[in-house]
C-alpha cells in the first residue's frame, strides 16, 4: 500500500513516505532523518486506511488522532471569552501553523503516540522552512494542545505525557537563537526617513508608494492593513485614522483601533488625495496600481523600497522594518509611552511591545546611577599639625 524513500543522502538522509489514499490518489509525507519514525507513520495510515475501509470502530478509550484534536481545540481557541488570554489573541496564526506545519507531520498520530523523537523529528522536519521563533511557536501550540488535553481528560486515565517539556537544553538549543530586537535593523534617524521617503517616486495614481510608506512610518500599521485602508478610515476632523481590517478580511482578533494622524501624516494624504482622485469616501485609498486585482501587490511595495533605499545608501530593509518598525522605535525614542504604542500597533499584550523597550531613553536616573558608587581614590594622609596650619594660611 505504500513504502518508504530516502530524497537525501546516506549521510544526511530525508525519509518521506508514500502511500495510496482512499480514493486511489497516490499521497506523500516528508518525516526526516529518523527512518525508525517514518516507518511508524507509514504502518499507522496504513492501519488507518483498513479501519476506515471495513468501518472498524475506534475501541474504547481510543486517544485521537492529532488532526481530529487540533481542529476541536482550535474552535476552543477561536471562541472568545471563552479560553482566556493569551490564547484568544492569536488563534489565526496557531491556525496557519497547524495547516502548513503541526497537522501535516503530526496528523495521523494518535495523541499518545507523539514522543520526544517524534518531536525532534519535526524540528529537523521544519528547520530549513522556519524561522527559529516560528519554530517554537509551534512546539508552543503543541505543548500547550497537549496541556488542554490533559486538563480535559487526566481523571479518565487518557493523560498523555507532553515530550515538548521534556525536550533537552541540547535539542531547544539546536533550534537556534531567539529574535533579538536590537539587531532588528531600522532607519534610525528622522534624516533617513526622510531621505528615504524622497527616493520614492514622485506620487501618481500607478505609484503610490510615498503615500503608503509614509501611512506606514508615520502611523506604524501593517502592511496588509495599509494595503486594505479606505479613504472614509481617515478621520481629517479628529486626526484619528480607524485600522479596521486587512486585505484578508478582518484584523487579527477582530478589534479595531484608532491612530494619531500626526501633521506630516496629514500633509502627506492631503497630497495623496489630490493625486489619485477617488471617486467616493468608501473608495479603496491604495488601489491596484495593475489591471487585476484590488490591492497593491506586496512585491511592487517591496521593489519601491528596495530602490528608494538603494538610491540613499541604506542595507535593504523589509517594508515591516521600514515603516512599522521604525515608528515603533522611534515613537519610543522621541519619549512615547510603551502602553500607548501597545495599543497603536494593535498588540493585545506589552509583552510583544517589550521589544522596544531597550530604547527607551533615560531607563536610569542619575540618582539610579549612583547607587552602587564607590570612590576608588585614595585619601591624602594630612598631619594634624601641618593642617591646623593651612587652615591659618586659608590654603
């Protein structure tokens, strides 16, 4: 019904697996350098597939398959008020990263079959596709699925041991560095952003991007919001810019959020108005610059900003790092608040806003400062004698 290949070398080998589905098509797995694992797999669909075909029931007390687990906890972490935070705030990601990532290797295991191998196997599986965070977002979700199962389902004697908190400091390490924000690169100073925002394109209806950038610097959303603005979000009156929705549909958690339109802001959409002409307040405000689609596309973004920054001189930044990035920090450095950028960049908790706080300035006072300060000088000696005698002297 299926066997097993190896796509790499004897060296480093890439176990993958084959197999004929149900409904006659062929189905294939990647599972890594473990041919012990990929063995496993294969047995399990295949034992899957006889069961299915002759309508074997599952025996009593069965654990679940992880597939058939995640979507019954992700409907858990999609209901609001309901699971809590943190877990409300990023139930859209955690759904990406079990489609693209949990659900395709772990999901024809049954809960109790995963093990640390099993995890360690998965990370191999993901390294050359993932960042090391999105790495350990994913054993996150993963711990935290197992955790909630366990809740559930310990006094029914169906408890699973979680392999994630068990990993070594050896495989956790391997996975490589966390991100550093302060090696996260940005324009530093208003000069550069300045300079930047020149190298653009003069501003015309098929060239928008001085007009996008300058909603990205100057007001920190994201690109895909930027990208899905109206011109009745901008609020001209009460300088209030409403960020309500992305080029997907709704925002992240469903919330919206306003944002200070500063005086550079306003100017810059003033001249963008001018410009592209919309036909109504409910017009898209950055249209399609090609004849399909009704957005801007990211890589014309992208290729804007790569030459405006090649022009001044400047490494190749991101369109996140250019805009949103910079914003975010220097809103800090110019002395803004942490929690008030929390709720301008649309974070649902600081921990995620801690990242700039590295730059907030003056973290120490002087008084801080002196705390643990010690004279290191040594003291003249000075004969009793010698110093009743230049204090008559005034010396």
């Amino acid at each position: 019904m299926g066997h097993i290949y190896n796509r790499g070398t004897r060296s480093k080998p890439n176990w993958w697996i084959k197999w004929t589905a149900p409904d006659g098509t062929p189905s294939y797995r990647g599972i890594g350098n473990d041919r012990q694992l990929a063995d496993k797999v294969l047995k399990k669909i295949e034992a899957d597939i006889v069961a299915g075909r002759f309508n074997l029931p599952r025996a009593p007390g069965e654990f679940p398959l992880f597939k058939e687990q995640s979507a019954t906890w992700l409907k858990t972490r999609s209901a609001k008020n309901k699971d809590g935070q943190p877990a409300v705030r990023s139930w859209k990601d955690d759904r990406a990263r079990l489609k693209h990532y949990l659900d395709p290797f772990l999901g024809e295991m049954r809960l109790n079959e995963i093990h640390k191998a099993e995890v360690r196997a998965f990370i191999e599986f993901v390294r050359p596709k993932l960042a090391p965070q999105s790495i350990r977002n994913c054993l996150n979700i993963l711990s935290r699925l197992l955790n909630d199962w366990n809740e559930d389902n310990d006094e029914k004697g169906l408890g699973v041991v979680n392999p994630v908190s068990r990993l070594s400091r050896a495989t956790r390490k391997r996975i490589g560095p966390k991100w550093d924000p302060r090696k996260t690169p940005f324009l530093k100073t208003k000069a550069e952003i300045r300079a930047t925002y020149l190298a653009l394109p003069q501003m015309s209806r098929t060239a928008p991007w001085r007009a996008m950038y300058g909603v990205g610097v100057f007001a920190g959303p994201r690109p895909e919001e930027i990208r899905a603005l109206k011109w009745s979000d901008f609020d001209f009156n009460t300088r209030l810019l409403h960020i309500q929705r992305t080029v997907e549909g709704p925002l992240k958690d469903d919330e919206s959020r306003h944002v200070v339109m500063t005086d550079t802001l306003v100017e810059v959409l003033t001249e963008w108005r001018r410009v592209s002409q919309p036909e109504s307040e409910t017009s898209w405000c950055f249209p399609s610059t090609g004849h399909r689609g009704t957005f801007v596309k990211p890589h014309n973004m992208a290729a804007a900003l790569r030459e405006a920054l090649k022009t001044v001189g400047k490494a190749e930044l991101t369109w996140y790092q250019a805009t949103r990035h910079t914003f975010g920090s220097h809103w800090v450095m110019d002395g803004g608040s942490l929690e008030k950028l929390r709720v301008v960049l649309g974070h649902s908790t600081t921990e995620v806003t801690l990242r700039y706080a590295h730059l907030v300035p003056g973290q120490f006072t002087e008084d801080e400062r002196r705390l643990v300060t010690v004279s290191l000088t040594e003291g003249e000696v000075v004969e009793l004698d010698r110093a009743r005698a230049k204090k008559r002297a005034g010396t």
